[in-house]
C-alpha cells in the first residue's frame, strides 16, 4: 500500500472496527469499509439480476452500515433501470412506467445521501471548528454517492475485459477504462478519509443543503400545479 494512504489511515481517528470469524478486531477506514459494503451490495444484486428483486439489508436499520448498504442498492437498480431505458425496441409504455420508476430512484438516492450526511453532522456534532476551518466543496455524502458509483462502473467494466465473445482491441480499450477507474477509486477514497479526518480534528468543517428537488415538487413544477 502507498505510503502516504497508510499513514493516512493509521493517523485517521475515522475507523469502523468489527470482529472477524476469529475474534481479532481489524481496523478499517470508513471508506475502507464502505466499498466493501458497496462490493457485497453488487455481488448480492447480481445473484438474480432482476430489477424487481427485493432487497435483503443484512445490517441494523438504523446503522450507517444500513444506509450504505441500501444506497448502493439504489445506485445499482438505477444502473439497470438505465440500461433497460436505453433498449431501442422498448414499448414506449413501458419506456413511460420506467421512467417514472428511475423518476422516484432519483429521489430516493437523493434523500438517502441528506440521511447519510445527517449521520456525519451527528457523529462531528462535538467538534469546534478552528478559526480558520475551510469548506469543502461537497458534503461526505455527497463524495460517498460518487464512490458507490464508482464500485458499479467497476465491476460492470471488469465484466467487459472479461468477456469470451470480445474482440481483443474491446478488452484493451475496457482494461484501460478499469485501470483509470480503479486510480480513480483509490484517489477518491483517500479524499474522503482525509475529509473527514480534517473534519474530525477542525480543520475543515460541513454544510448540508437540501436539494430542494423541484420538478417533482407539485408546488414548484409548474406541469403540475397548472394541472
């Protein structure tokens, strides 16, 4: 492992420890502990591949490790409803019935990445700021959402390199796409464990804005309070 991710991680206050089958504690990162999450969500979806399939939380309601779990499930029904959408002899009626499915995933995502950083405020509730703290661009749920993202492209691309009907220049392009990916998810994941070790220590502080999500608001969509 980089240097620089280790000592990151080790001076990190920002650790999920659990018990494994032999009792010993391991420490891991939040983000550590996240894409494992997000990996058992995609493997876990993939045992039907149905988009209708429910969903089978393993984890207490009301722990992080919940939100997680179903957030990835969101981002993954999501992914298919997109590819199904994309299906150029789709009945347009139930093109309609998709969309407004993939309509209401949105906001369901939307909504569970505000509860995931109400989760993060609750748990820096007792941290002061210093003087001079900065803001960073995005909430912790907010690079979460991306990270989850990044798992599906992923495994969807690894699925690409490691078709047997591809041409060799599909599997050379698709490699190149993974590797920049997995880079990517390295570097992204680095971000949030130093975001919110920053957070932590009061070097950086958070903000949560409500999306304020306003075409599916009857109040402020004007299709609909024309109606």
């Amino acid at each position: 492992m980089d240097e620089n991710i280790t000592n990151s991680l080790v001076n990190s206050k920002t650790f999920c420890s659990f018990a494994n089958q032999t009792n010993h504690f391991l420490i891991m990162s939040f983000t550590e502990h996240a894409n494992e999450i997000f990996n058992q969500v995609i493997q876990d979806y993939h045992l039907t591949d149905n988009v209708d399939t429910p969903i089978h939380n393993p984890y207490e309601r009301d722990s992080i490790e919940f939100n997680l779990y179903l957030k990835c499930w969101i981002d993954t029904v999501q992914w298919h409803y997109e590819d199904i959408i994309r299906d150029p002899h789709i009945d347009p009626v139930e093109a309609l019935a998709l969309k407004r499915r993939i309509d209401r995933s949105n906001q369901d995502r939307t909504d569970l990445v505000e509860e995931i950083d109400s989760y993060f405020r609750q748990t820096y509730s007792h941290v002061k700021p210093e003087a001079d703290a900065k803001l960073n661009t995005e909430s912790p749920a907010w690079a979460v959402d991306r990270l989850s993202i990044l798992a599906l492209k992923i495994y969807h691309i690894q699925e690409q390199v490691d078709r047997k009907d591809a041409s060799a220049e599909h599997i050379a392009k698709c490699q190149a796409k993974l590797d920049v990916l997995l880079e990517q998810q390295k570097d992204l994941s680095l971000a949030i464990d130093q975001l919110l070790e920053d957070i932590e220590a009061g070097r950086k502080y958070m903000k949560v804005y409500r999306q304020m999500k306003m075409y599916n608001d009857p109040a402020t969509n004007p299709i609909l309070y024309k109606k």
